[in-house]
C-alpha cells in the first residue's frame, strides 16, 4: 500500500485469488481511511489518490513469473526459516542480478535467509511495524555481506514510501523487538511470581513509561503463539541468556490455543 501510493509499481504475491482479492479489498479499505485525514475537505482529490494508488498495484500467484522484471523483493511470509529459505532460493533463479531481496522477519537472521540465495551482497532486512500505514519506523538490516551500494537503496526506498529509517546489524530483534521482547516477558515473569496482577503491571506501564498499552495488551495484540516463536528461537540460539528464557505460564496459554485478541481469548478475554 505504501509503496503503491508513493508512485511505486507493485506487484503483491500471494497463494490463491482468493486471498489476493481481500488483500486489496483491504488496502482499498485503508486507502480510504487514510484518505479522510489527508484530503478532508478534498474528497475529489481523494478518490483521485485512491485511483492512482490502485493503478500501480497489480496482483498475481506467481513469484517466479513476475519476479524477472522487479528491481525490490519484500518477502513477508510466514515466520518460518526453512519456508522462506526455499522462497529465496527459487526467486534468485529468476531475479535479474541486479535485483535487491529484503525480508520483513521480526525475529530470524538476515545472513541465514540471504545464505539462501547467490547474492548476498544484495540481500538485507526491510522490518516495518504495524499497522504499516500509520507507523513511520522502519529498521533497516545491514549483515556482513550487504554492500554499502545495497544499504543505500534500502534507506533511500523507507525515505521514499515516507518512512524514517534506523538502521542496525543482523542482532537478534534487531533493536525495537530486542528491547520490548525481553521487557515483555520480565512483565510475565513479575505476573507469575505472584508480585502483581497483569491489569496493575498494564496500568503501571501505560501511566509511569506513557506506553500506549501495558505489556500483557500488546502480547496478545501481537499473538502469544508469535511472542513464543520469538522467545524459543532466540533462547535456542542463547541457551544462557536469562532474558531469552521460556515462560511456563506463555507455553501453556498457547498449548491451550488462547493466543491473544485473534482467538478471543490470551491474557485477557475479548468478545
């Protein structure tokens, strides 16, 4: 959505029609909000944004056949290292040499995924933050093998889509996720010791750091099956960290299918 309303050509990839024709019944959706703000006492203009913005998108179910004209890749599938793995590897066959891959990860390394492929110098990471639209960071992943040339594309294309980019090595949670993760569990971790109730620990946070939301809300706004995929995979890479370390009381909500908003039900029950 962003890239498309920035002038970029787009093309979004997906499995099926089916969850292509959502995704951009979704971003048209969102178009509109956006549009409400930016052109109020507009509305021609607007509708004008939206159209042009649609123009530039296009869908389609086939990487591999679309990828041979693109000068970007944005992978944002799901956060599995041997999925993507497979994706990368088939997508360089077919990529124009100079073409850029970026992923979106949260949680994995840069230099495994780029490992996947024949140009890692041309490889880095893309982390946007959601909701996309509305939230202007992006950290932008340089790993050993990324050129200097590559880096610069990549902070020039967050400028370019009207995003503000930091920038940091291939470190696990790269700098946003690396600071809230292990906060969010300390949180967990006070909540199962007995020291105080989640709705207190929330409450705390939002009025004595000024958080938008307490650190049991954002668990299960961000998904505690997510949260625990982080956890597990940064405590198998650290085994000794403390910070890293797994929470009996994480495990079991997800073991019970309670994974936060999206189930109805996580630390706390949503109707």
């Amino acid at each position: 959505q962003i890239a498309a309303a920035s002038g970029h050509t787009v093309v979004l990839v997906d499995q099926s029609d089916e969850i292509l024709k959502k995704s951009t019944k979704g971003i048209e959706e969102s178009l509109k909000r956006v549009t409400k703000k930016k052109f109020a006492d507009k509305p021609e203009a607007g509708a004008e944004f939206i159209e042009k913005t649609l123009k530039n998108l296009t869908t389609s179910t086939d990487a591999v056949a679309v990828v041979h004209s693109t000068d970007l890749v944005i992978e944002a599938i799901v956060e599995n290292q041997e999925v993507k793995n497979e994706l990368f590897k088939r997508l360089d066959k077919f990529a124009p040499e100079h073409t850029i891959f970026a992923s979106n990860t949260s949680s994995l390394q840069i230099t495994q995924l780029a490992n996947s492929t024949t140009r890692q110098d041309r490889f880095g990471g893309l982390h946007f933050f959601n909701p996309v639209p509305m939230m202007k960071l992006v950290e932008v992943i340089k790993t050993p093998m990324t050129s200097q040339k590559t880096f610069e594309s990549l902070m020039d294309f967050s400028k370019a889509v009207g995003k503000s980019p930091v920038s940091c090595k291939d470190t696990p949670g790269f700098i946003v996720n690396r600071l809230l993760v292990p906060y969010m569990m300390e949180a967990v971790r006070l909540f199962e010791r007995g020291d105080a109730s989640k709705e207190d620990i929330d409450v705390a946070m939002k009025l004595g750091a000024g958080y938008p939301m307490g650190p049991f809300e954002l668990l299960d706004y961000v998904g505690l099956d997510t949260s625990k995929y982080i956890i597990d995979g940064w405590h198998t890479l650290e085994p000794n960290n403390p910070l890293f370390a797994p929470s009996p009381l994480l495990d079991k909500l997800v073991e019970e299918k309670k994974l936060g908003k999206k189930t109805g039900e996580g630390f706390y029950k949503y109707k």
